[in-house]
C-alpha cells in the first residue's frame, strides 16, 4: 500500500495535515498529531502494515497493543477517504 499521490501532506512541530487534491473523492482535510504523522511518511513509499508498525515500534515508546492499534486504526481511515493506493 501506499499514500494516493492525489493527497498532499504538511507537517508542523505538531500537528500533521493531508489534504486532497480536486481528483478526489473526499473533501475535508485530516488533521493528527505527530504518530499520524510518521505514519503517513511511511506511507509515502510503497509499504505493508507490518513495516509501518516495525518502524513505529522503533520510534515510539508505548505500551505493547498502543502502536498496532494506532497503526491499523489510521489506515483503516485512511482507506475509508481514498487515501491509500
């Protein structure tokens, strides 16, 4: 999977954003803090859920489940918008 060239990303010191372009679907735009946004930057190279998780487990101290749960949650919605390829 991988992010949908057809959604632009910014990053701030601590909110991430991803807005559409006019060739989509979904109008709105995604505002997250910054897990969202070392998530969607591994997903702007092609990428399985695993991966993303191993690599977040590497950046990010949490509990065990916290990070799988985050993960699976913003693609589930990330999908649901058409954000994914």
């Amino acid at each position: 999977m991988k992010l949908n060239p057809s959604f632009l990303t910014h990053n701030t010191s601590d909110e991430s954003y991803l807005v559409p372009t006019s060739n989509t679907s979904f109008s709105g735009m995604v505002r997250g803090n910054k897990t969202l946004g070392a998530i969607i930057k591994l997903l702007k190279e092609e990428t399985t859920e695993e991966e993303v998780i191993k690599a977040m487990r590497s950046k990010f101290d949490a509990p065990e489940g916290v990070i799988e749960k985050d993960v699976k949650y913003v693609i589930s919605e990330l999908q649901k918008i058409g954000a994914l390829e």
